[in-house]
C-alpha cells in the first residue's frame, strides 16, 4: 500500500497570505490528523477529521482550518499567514476514530513565511 | 491533561552497545503509549505501541519497550546499537478516557550512534 502523500513538499509564503495543505491518506484509512512541527514548540495537534467531520481540535487560532472529502482526502488552510507559522505540517492517518489506533504520518509540508 | 517527557534532549552510544531513550508520562485514566522514529526531512515512523498486555512490548528494526505503570514510564531499548539508528525519537501518549486519534508528544530525543 502507499503511504500517507502529502502536498506540496515545500511551500514559500509572505506574511498575510493563505495556504492550503493536501493529504492523502493510506487507502482504506478514514480519520486524518494534523499536526504542526516546530523547533520551539514541537510537535503539537491541530485537528482531527473522520467521515467528513472535525472530530477534535488543538489550541490553535482560527486562521487554521481544515476539512476532509468524501474519499478522506484532507485538506488544511491558514489564512493571514504570520512568521511563527513556519513549520513542518504532518498529516497522519489511522484507520479510524478510535484512541487504540495507530497513525500513520506523511513526509510533511515544509512551510516558510517570509 | 495528558503530557510527556523526555529528559534527554540527546542520547550518545557507541556502535552495538545497548541503548535507552527515556519516555515518562502524565494522563487521567490509563495510557496508550507510542514510539516514533523522524529522519532528517522526513515524516514520522511509527516503531511501537503499548495498548494492553505483556508490558515489554517488540516493535520495528529491532526496538522495544517496556511499560512500567508504577512509574509511569514506557523507555524505549535496544539491545545492540547501529550507526543508521541516529535519528529524533519521540514518544506520544493518548489518555484511554479521551476518544479519537489526538497524540501527546514529547520533545524528542536526538539519538547519535557512533561508530
């Protein structure tokens, strides 16, 4: 099976730009996850999405968004980008809504904010 | 809230020697507990989990864990070290009384192996 393919790999932005991040799961797996990857704060959850709804949220503003299709494709969006959202984005994906799964992380989006 | 720590921000051991990278953690209820490896530029691998059962738990490439409730502890082992292992390990937990797929981080420990 593939893994989890995240898009783009890289992405250069300038401050108050938005951004839309791609995730496609592992076939078969319904629940995508969001997390954000940075030097200072580590890794840290955005959101949780299963059969097209958000099942679970992090401590992030609202300028993170995201949302999942109906083939649990998953996209995230930051809008009015800032400096600190500079980070590696990972999706990961687990075959369900449930605590005792595993998740599967994708290679990441690199984001740079300029 | 659910948390974790890894006291050591790097972890030096020499070619197939024995190595342990620390995992403690804090949740509510009972812990689901998890291991990840990162290379540079890369995403997360997944090495090992502990849900329930035998508290040594054997995971990828020749790693394991041991849970140990009393305190509360899960560190990851292996008992001959190679140079391709040095990488970023980080160790997660999901509190058992919250649903869905959230994992806790630590801060991950870098891991040099040397030759």
């Amino acid at each position: 099976k593939a893994g989890v393919t995240q898009t783009p790999r890289y992405l250069i932005k300038t401050r108050g730009q938005q951004v839309t991040l791609s995730c496609s799961p592992i076939s078969g797996h319904r629940s995508v996850s969001w997390y954000q990857q940075t030097p200072g704060q580590g890794l840290q959850f955005l959101f949780e999405y299963f059969s097209e709804t958000q099942r679970n949220k992090g401590n992030f503003p609202g300028r993170f968004s995201g949302r999942q299709f109906s083939n649990s494709r998953s996209e995230m969006n930051v809008s009015t980008l800032e400096l600190g959202d500079s980070a590696l984005y990972l999706c990961a994906s687990s075959l369900a809504h449930n605590n005792q799964e595993t998740q599967y992380f994708g290679p990441g989006t690199r984001l740079l904010v300029l | 809230a659910q948390s974790v720590a890894q006291p050591e921000d790097q972890v030096n051991v020499a070619e197939g020697n024995p190595l342990t990278v620390k995992c403690t953690y804090s949740v509510s209820g009972n812990p689901y507990l998890f291991w990840y490896v990162q290379y540079p530029n890369r995403g997360l691998q997944f090495l090992l989990k502990y849900i329930t059962g035998d508290n040594l738990v054997k995971g990828s490439y020749g790693f394991e864990a041991e849970f140990n409730k009393s305190q509360t502890s899960f560190h990851l082992k292996k008992p001959s070290a190679l140079v391709s292992d040095s990488a970023l390990y980080f160790c997660a937990v999901r509190d058992m009384a919250n649903a869905g797929n959230m994992l806790t981080f630590g801060g991950g420990t870098r891991l040099m192996v040397k030759p």
